[in-house]
C-alpha cells in the first residue's frame, strides 16, 4: 500500500472561501454561473438563457463568452495567491461557434506565473463537449487584500 500525498487545508479551505466570493458578486446574480476551483484550474458552468443572454441572431452575447472564459482563468489564478485579489490585465477571445441552448462550461488553467504575474488559458464547451470558444491573458496582484467583507468567508 502506497501512501497518499498530504491534501493542504489551507488551499481546500482558500479554494471554498473563492467560490463562496464568487457566488457573492453582485454580476452573478445575472449570470447564474456555478464555479468549482482547485490547485491552478477552475471551471465555470452557465446554463444558457435564451430570454436573457441573447443576441439580434438568437445565440449567446460575447458577453456571456468573455464572463466566463474571464472568471475560469481568472480564479485558476487565485487558487494560487491566497493572500490579495488578482486582477486581470488583458485578456484575449476567440469565438468558433454560436451558442443557441443548453450550458456551456469554461475550464481555466494556470499556464505559467508566479511573482506578481500569470498567463492562463481557459477554453469553452458545449453540452456535447466540443471546443465553441478559447482565451487566454494576464493577470497580477493587486494591493487588495482578500477580506471576508467582499466574500471571502
């Protein structure tokens, strides 16, 4: 019998208390997302609304496309600095396909950082697991400190 690695409290806890910020922002009201966060990957889940998330030519806003590959990377990020918000400093979409039903998911990945910077990708799916969209960008520490009044509780 092999022994199993140590799990850190500390990031399982800081991973829980991001996804409970996340839920929080005022944005996700809208959106509805549903988040789930481990060590420098993050995978955002939205269920299409096809009365709210809509174009003139009845398929998702970029909108919804930039909002969700944004927040994957972005908390892919965050689960590596536990100390101070990250912000994202450019950010760059690709859209191949429309999106006219159904839920779409955003996985964001840490591609490579550490310091006071990080480059990370996220890609999109549909229900039927094919690649609709892709973006990748730049993100850095800020000054704000993670505190349980913006949610990180």
């Amino acid at each position: 019998m092999t022994a199993q690695p140590a799990i850190s409290m500390v990031g399982e806890e800081h991973y829980r208390r991001l996804e409970r910020m996340y839920r929080a922002a005022p944005i996700n009201e809208f959106f509805k997302p549903e988040i789930r966060i481990s060590k420098g990957i993050a995978e955002i889940t939205v269920h299409v609304d096809d009365r709210r998330f809509f174009h003139a030519a009845n398929a998702i806003h970029g909108a919804v496309y930039f909002k969700s590959l944004d927040d994957a990377a972005f908390f892919a990020v965050s689960s590596l600095v536990e100390d101070c918000f990250v912000l994202t400093s450019n950010f760059n979409l690709y859209m191949h396909a429309p999106v006219a039903s159904g839920v779409v998911r955003s996985v964001g990945q840490v591609v490579r950082g550490g310091g006071s910077s990080f480059l990370a990708e996220a890609v999109m799916f549909n229900e039927q697991n094919d690649e609709i969209a892709r973006g990748s960008g730049m993100f850095v520490k800020s000054k704000i400190r993670l505190v349980p009044e913006m949610g990180y509780r």
